[in-house]
C-alpha cells in the first residue's frame, strides 16, 4: 500500500493543531490590530493639539513681523520719525470661545501710522498663507477653519 491509513485519532490530532494554529494567527492578528488602533488614536489626539498650537504660534510669529517690517519701513522712508521696536504680541483666548485678540505693543507712539503697520501684518500674513479681510481701519480681523482673530495696536502716549 502506497498511502498510510490515517485513522480517527491520527485525524482529530491533526484537525486540533490546525484549529489552535488558526486560534494563535487570529489572537496574533487582533492584538496587532488594537495596538495599531490605539497607536492612531493616539497619533489623532496629540495631533489636533500640535496643529491647534502650530496655528496659534504662526499667527504670532507673522504678527510680529509685520508690525517689525511696518515699523522699519516707516522709520526708514521718514526720517523724522523716531525708530520704534516691537517690544510684544500678547495673545488671549475670549471665554474660551477660540476667538483670540492680539495685541502689539510699541515702544514710541505710532497712532498715526496704524493703518500702514497694519498693511504691513495684514502683507504677512497672507505671506504666510492666511486670509485677512482687512480694507484698512483700526484693527484688523483673521478668521481661519479654527479660531477668529483681532489683532489691534497699543502704543504709549
């Protein structure tokens, strides 16, 4: 006889090994599967509060030179004008409502030459790929997918 008789026994073994085999793969396979899930949820939570604070920080940063530009270009083309710095950007949430006012302080007076640093913010902006609607005027306003800003200037007396 060429082919062994496999006999019942032989055959229960046989379809037990594959069964716990089978088992083992599919237990492997859904561990696998709930560390890749909690890995990405993970990944999802601590990614929205990166871009949250990477948006935050990109209006600020873009703010701040601008109103740095506005001022330089200014004391640059009049040059009876005192040279003003940038002394800070103040950034505050409004009742948690994700509405922001900025506010850029000077270290001299510039209430005459609002609009043109706030062409300068509004020039960078848009140089860092947001849109603003500003048409000129005391403040300028930012809206984007997360939050609305109002960005206005302090300067002393």
């Amino acid at each position: 006889m060429k082919y062994p008789v496999l006999i019942k026994k032989d055959i229960e073994e046989y379809i037990q090994r594959m069964i716990d085999k089978m088992d083992q793969r599919g237990q492997i396979s859904v561990e696998y599967i709930l560390l890749a899930a909690i890995v990405m949820l993970v990944v999802i939570v601590f990614g929205s509060v990166v871009m949250n604070n990477n948006e935050l920080n990109s209006v600020a940063s873009a703010v701040r030179i601008g109103a740095e530009n506005g001022t330089t270009e200014l004391s640059l083309l009049n040059r009876s004008m005192q040279p003003v710095r940038v002394t800070s950007v103040n950034m505050n949430e409004i009742n948690d409502t994700g509405n922001y006012n900025i506010n850029v302080s000077f270290s001299g007076p510039v209430t005459s030459e609002q609009e043109k640093i706030l062409t300068s913010i509004n020039n960078s902006l848009t140089g860092s790929g947001f849109k603003t609607d500003y048409i000129g005027g005391p403040m300028l306003n930012l809206s984007t997918s997360r939050h609305k800003y109002t960005i206005t200037l302090y300067s002393p007396s």
